[in-house]
C-alpha cells in the first residue's frame, strides 16, 4: 500500500473530484468497470456548482472552432442526448436552435457558422431568409433580417441530467462523499499514486479524474508544474413565468462575439421563458451574485432577437460562474508531469452538451493506463420521479389510492405533491437540503418563488430526515432558513 497508515475503506482505485454534470457522466461512465471509486464534492449535494447555474440548452455544435477539442465532442454528445434522456427518465427536447443576424453586414457570420457546423458534423443546418425565418418564429425582433437553423440543437433539465448520472453510478457502486472538500493533493511513494487530504480526513487512490469545474485549475497547479488559469466568466439571467406555446419554439440566439454566445432567449423544457446569460470575467470563484447592470443588458440585448417579450412575468434571477480556461478550449488529458492525474478542465459551454462525449473521452484516456474489466451486472437506467401533475386522472387516482401522499399538493405553482417530495428524499443521494427538493421535484420554482410551500416542505424534510427545523438549510451549512421555534407555541400557549 502506499501509504499504509490509511484504512482500506479510504483507498480508491479512482477520486473524482467534483459532482457537477461533467464529474458526474464520469462516475456512470466509469462505474460500468470493476473499479472502486469516489466522488468528492465540497458541497452538500450534487449539481451545486456550474451546473446548477446552466441554461439547459443542448447545443448542436456549429459554434465550436473546427480542431478544439470542444467541437470534437459536442455534436456527437448532443445526438446521444435523446437516448439518454430515454434511458435515464429525464425531460428532454430537441426543440432545434436559431441564430438570428439583426444587421445586414453580419449576415456573412452565418455562413462561417454554417462552415463550422459542417466541419463538426452537425446534421441538417440551413441558412434561412428572414421570411423563412419568421415562418418558424412569428415573435423574432423586426430588425432580424436571416438566420442559421440547427435542428439538432436542444434543451433539457440541467439539474435532473446531472442527478440521473449520478444516480446510476450510485446504483453501481460508486461512493459519493457530499460536503467533504478536497483540501489538498500530494505524491505517493515513488511517484505511484496520490494521497489527498479532505475536510474530514485523508483518502489514497491510484488515480484522480479533476472536474473542479472553476477550481480545476487550483488542484492541477496542486500536482503540476505546468500551470492552467481558469477565469471564472459570470453569467446572469432571468426566469419567467410559462409561456403559451405557440410564443417561442425554438432556442434563440444571437450572431455570437469573442466572449460567447450572447444573450439567449429560450424556452425550457418546463415551459417557462430563460434569457441570459451575461459574459463578465470576474476573480472570485464564489461570486454568483446579480447585479442590477447585468439584468438591466440582459433584458436590453434580449430584445434585438425576439419581440414582445414579457419582461413582467419574470419570476427570479440568478447567476452562474463558467470556467474559461485561458486557452479557451477543453483540457481533458493526464497532466504530463503528473502521472495518474486527469484533468476534465475547462468546460465551459458547450459543457453540457458534451458530457455524454467527454464520459468516453476519459474512459478511453483512463484504458490506457489501467485495465477497464466491465462488470457482468450494470445498472443502466433510471426511474426518474413521478411528475404527477402530468399523469393523465386515471393514472392520478390509481397512485393516491397506492399511496395517499400524492393526493396531497404542497406546491401549488408547479403542483407537486407530498409523494413526489417524499421520493425526492428517499431516492439514492436523496435531497437534503430545500435546494435539493427543488431541483429534484421544482417545488420552489414556480411564480410564487417558494413563498407558499416552504413551511410544508420544510416540515417533510424535517419528518423524514428525523432532524429539527432549525436545522434544515436551503442548502450549504450555515444557511438554515429558521433560528429556532417559538416555545410557548410548541406549548400551545
């Protein structure tokens, strides 16, 4: 052993530092072999970083540079999208993408995206008049005058994608440790594997898989002298209300520029409206914070793409950090000077897209450093939960019947029930926090933003976790949304 003081439960085979969506494919990938693995995640639950802050959007691929590692993976990935969104139970649309030129000298841009898109093997593209453009999106802003159809292109739950990876890799051995940080990472003995130290202990394991997302580069520079810089690039957006079908169809974007894609104007696969994100290059690592300047251009640039957007109907902001390495492609490699050692860095749109792609990417680099034996019984796919409001009524009565829980609604804006909650717990790497609930079942999401059901949901997260109140958190330590109760009223005075 190298390092033989360790005991032999925290020896690993592999350490997968970070449970995003790119960490996450990585383990269910991985988990196929017989090999024991880890996932080490800071916080608390899975999808709390870059990924909980995406836009959902599956991108076909004409944006990618030909020859960037990011434009190998992309197409490919967002074609296996519809599949695995089949076999993991997950809402998925490919609801194809626009990119809409509103001045005449851009046009020519088009036909450059047209070329990358060929050259990258995505399927079907067309560039389109702005009356042809128009008879597939009524709503395009006056002033577009053509546009690059992808019909390839499309959206899904970014939330849900990254719990079902991580859910099948559960089912198929792989250990995540939630809120345990990965501190710091130093060399076996002769070179041959690594020790890292945790926030709650130290750990061995032959080979590490780094998919820190905006902290990758901080955990290469740990092993390597050949140093990598990732600039965390801010990202603001805002949610609105539903929106009537027939409004928007496909996802829209702009003719892009050297810091993105712009701002995006899309439906989700939920129904509601998503514009964003923002493009501001920024030091800190943890600022997810929403300025007013950035909501006010997101709202001004969202303009020139579609008309008569319905601005009032906005229902919340965020923000989100994407990792942009200087080199602005993917690094995904075993670092040269640091034997063992895998960096998944870098990804940053179109990350998620990709994740199916840079799965098998790191399996292939991983089979030949070690022998990858498949094992003879593998979970391959995945319930999701049970969306009751989508069930047709005879479905619905036979599953209150079943179970009583579903008959009762606990978030009105999305109607979710106490059923669907319930398994949202229970379920492998079950929530545990109120973040957790909403992004396994959107209680939480809706247009009241939480303001009715966060006192019932907290009361069923506290029944079922056997834990009080005050100690429930919307979702990292130190967040509990109540101080304590009130004694007399627990006296019934």
């Amino acid at each position: 052993m190298i390092f033989p003081y360790l005991e032999e439960k925290e020896v690993y085979d592999i350490v997968i530092i970070g449970a995003g969506v790119s960490g996450c494919a990585v383990a269910k990938e991985l988990s196929k072999y017989e090999l024991k693995i880890c996932v080490l995640e800071k916080e608390t639950d899975i999808c709390e970083g870059t990924s909980k802050a995406n836009s959902g959007i599956v991108n076909a691929g004409f944006d990618p540079e030909p020859g960037k590692l990011c434009a190998k993976l992309n197409a490919p990935g967002a074609e296996m999208m519809a599949q695995i969104a089949e076999e993991l139970d997950i809402p998925y649309k490919r609801n194809g993408t626009m990119v809409v030129c509103s001045h005449e000298e851009s046009l020519p841009m088009l036909k450059v995206l047209y070329d990358r898109g060929n050259a990258n093997g995505v399927k079907g593209l067309r560039i389109l008049n702005r009356e042809e453009a128009l008879r597939l999106e009524p709503n395009l802003a006056d002033a577009v005058c053509g546009a690059l159809l992808a019909p390839t292109g499309g959206i899904i739950c970014p939330f849900t994608l990254t719990l079902a990876f991580a859910e099948v890799a559960a089912a198929n051995g792989v250990e995540f440790r939630l809120g345990e940080a990965a501190l710091h990472i130093v060399r076996g003995q002769n070179g041959n594997g690594y020790e890292l130290e945790t926030s709650k202990g130290k750990i061995q394991t032959k080979y590490i898989i780094n998919a820190a997302g905006v902290y990758a580069d901080v955990f290469h520079n740990m092993v390597s002298e050949n140093k990598i810089h990732i600039m965390p690039r801010k990202g603001e957006y805002c949610l609105m209300d539903k929106i009537p079908e027939d409004y928007l169809h496909h996802t829209i974007f702009p003719v892009p520029t050297a810091m993105g894609k712009g701002v995006i104007v899309s439906p989700t696969v939920h129904g509601n409206m998503l514009i964003g994100p923002t493009a501001v290059d920024i030091e800190d690592k943890e600022d997810t914070s929403t300025t007013a300047e950035g909501l006010s251009q997101v709202i001004k640039m969202s303009a020139f793409s579609v008309k008569n957007i319905p601005y009032r109907s906005i229902i919340t902001s965020f923000a989100g950090l994407r990792a942009h390495e200087d080199g602005d492609d993917f690094i995904i490699e075993e670092v040269r000077d640091a034997k063992g050692f895998i960096d998944v860095a870098g990804i940053k749109s179109p990350g998620l897209a990709s994740s199916p792609m840079i799965a098998l990417y790191v399996r292939d680099i991983l089979a030949g450093m070690c022998e990858l034996k498949e094992k003879k019984e593998y979970v391959t796919k995945r319930r999701g939960i049970i969306r009751f409001a989508d069930l047709p009524l005879e479905e619905q009565e036979a599953l209150i019947r079943k179970d009583p829980a579903y008959g009762r609604i606990v978030c009105r804006c999305e109607k979710v029930t106490e059923g669907e909650i319930i398994d949202a717990i229970r379920r492998p790497l079950g929530a545990r926090t109120m973040d957790g609930i909403k992004r396994r079942t959107r209680a939480g999401m809706g247009r009241c933003q939480a303001g009715f059901c966060t006192p019932r949901t907290m009361e069923i997260l506290s029944r079922e976790l056997g834990i009080g109140m005050e100690e429930i958190c919307k979702n990292r330590p130190g967040s509990a949304l109540i101080k304590g109760l009130n004694k007399d009223r627990i006296q019934g005075v």
